[in-house]
C-alpha cells in the first residue's frame, strides 16, 4: 500500500492518471470518499486517504480497467 509519514501516523496517497482514465466512472462509484467524475475523467479529491476509506480506495484502484489509478509508495 502507499503509505506516506504524516502528522498522525501513515497516510495512504493515490494518483489517476488521466492520460490513462477512461472515465468509466468505477472508482467514484467504489470510492466517492476519494475519487470524484470531473470532465469525463476521474481525479482525487483529496491528498490523503481517510484511514476508514482506504480498503475501498485499494478496491477502486485494482478493479480499475485500464489500471489508471496508482497508489503511491
């Protein structure tokens, strides 16, 4: 998992890449906490992923289709 040091504890941290994104809108589904659609595209809407959100966020990250959804190291 992307886990970042933050001020308290471990932060997971995601990235869509929109080149990639084909906008199918799977990960705002599993996800809104984390994910959001902004012009057919999906983008994070928020630097660190909520603690109690963070399997969901994994979830929307391996079943995304084209693999745009990176967590970060």
């Amino acid at each position: 998992m992307g886990l970042t040091k933050s001020k308290g504890g471990w932060a997971m941290r995601v990235v869509v890449d929109e080149e990639l994104c084909i906008g199918c809108g799977l990960c705002a589904e599993t996800c809104p906490e984390v994910f959001e659609m902004n012009d057919d595209k999906a983008k994070v809407k928020v630097d660190e992923v909520p603690e109690d959100v963070t399997e969901s966020c994994t979830e929307a990250a391996e079943n995304c289709p084209v693999e745009a959804i990176q967590i970060e190291e």
